[in-house]
C-alpha cells in the first residue's frame, strides 16, 4: 500500500480521534459511543474519493473497541501520511530571487511532513512560506509586524487559538498585475510562528491556497 493520506488529512483525523477519546472518558453508555464511533467513522472516509478495500481495512475504526487502541490507530495510518515533495535550497533561491541575502531554511525533509515550508529570518523580520499548488512551487515573504500582542489570535492557516507570542500579524508582498496603474495590494493575517507546530495542526489547505493565491495574484 502507497502513501495516500495528506497531511492535513491525517490532522484533521487525529482530532476527530481525540474527540472520540473524550466520548470514551465521559460517557459509559455504549449505544452513545457506538453511534459516534458510527460519525466519526463517516467523516473520515468522506475525506478521502476512490478508497482501495485495503485503505479502507486501514481507516476502519472496527478495530478501536477501547480508547487504548486509539495510539496504534493513529501511528498505523502515519506511516501513509504524505507531505509536500522534498524542495531544495536552490528551488527555493529562484523562488525568492527578489530578495535580499534570502536566508535558507533548514531543510531536514526526510522525515518531514509538511503541508507547508515556514521559516523565519529575524534579521529582515520575516516568515517566509512554500507550498507546492497544483504541482507548482509557489510562496510568500511576509513581514512579520507585531508579536507582542497580549489578546488570544487565531491563526488563519491551522486555526488554533494562541496567546501572545505564538503568533503574529504579517503582511505578504504582494503581486499585482498592473504596478504602473498603481495595483497596490496589501493584505495581512496572523499565522503561527512555529511552522512546524502549525504544520502538526492545520487540518484544511483552503485559506493557506486562498491567501497565496491572492499574494501571487493567481486567478
Ligand atoms: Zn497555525
């Protein structure tokens, strides 16, 4: 069997998971844990279109008749997990090529499965990205303009709630079709500044390709 799951696939499955754990420790009747045993099971396989009966056996919560089994469910279906196809630093240097002294990321892809590629330079202050769309690299340099906020943000790209310095609100340059019409665009969000840890949440790639789509002024 190949790897099928998506990243944020896999995500969005460990959640529904977790929320099965909880119906496990809070209710004791079976009928109630059956039938949202039943749910979930539904809203994992709607994920996925043309299902093999071998990755159905996979995803099957059949096995699950205790939440102890929950962990090996979960590791069973990583080793199908996919990320975005390993980029080198080259790809991401012709990516990039408007700016100044890019700062490479550390790519230690072997093992990593990303939905995206995030990292940080400090000494230009920005959070730079790389997603692969429809088969194409494609990215932003954001300009990371406030961290010290003390209010509860919501990250657009994984949608978790974080607290102060978690995340930060930036701004992507963006790409305008007609400059000399003075096709100024500017747009921001707040977004985890732990790529990594954003990566291990993010469970739909909707906004993530809604907000490159509109930086790269694709249509
Ligand atoms: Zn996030």
């Amino acid at each position: 069997m190949k790897v099928f799951i998506k990243k944020h696939q896999y995500n969005y499955i460990k959640r529904c998971l977790n929320d099965l754990s909880n119906t496990y420790k809070t209710c004791s009747d079976s009928n109630v844990i059956d039938a949202f045993k039943s749910y979930t099971q539904d809203k994992i396989l709607n994920l996925f279109t043309n299902l093999t009966e071998e990755e159905k056996e996979l995803l099957s919560l059949n096995k699950i008749t205790d939440p102890s089994y929950i962990n090996n469910y979960l590791s069973d279906l990583n080793q199908y997990v996919y990320g975005m196809p390993v980029i080198t630093n080259a790809q991401i240097g012709k990516l990039f090529k408007k700016e100044k002294k890019l700062k490479l990321p550390d790519l230690n892809q072997e093992n990593s499965k990303n939905v995206y590629l995030g990292w940080i330079d400090k000494s230009t202050n920005k959070l730079f990205v790389a997603y692969n769309m429809d088969e194409k690299l494609i990215g932003m340099a954001c300009r990371i303009t406030s961290t010290d906020s003390k209010k509860a943000n919501i990250c657009s790209l994984c949608n978790c709630i974080h607290v102060e310095n978690e995340v930060a609100f930036v701004s992507p340059i963006c790409k305008t079709s007609n400059a000399s019409e003075g096709g100024y665009k500017s747009i921001g969000f707040t977004v985890c500044l732990d790529s990594e840890k954003c990566n291990d949440r993010i469970e739909s790639i909707e906004k993530l390709e809604d907000i490159l789509k509109e930086v790269n002024n694709i249509k």
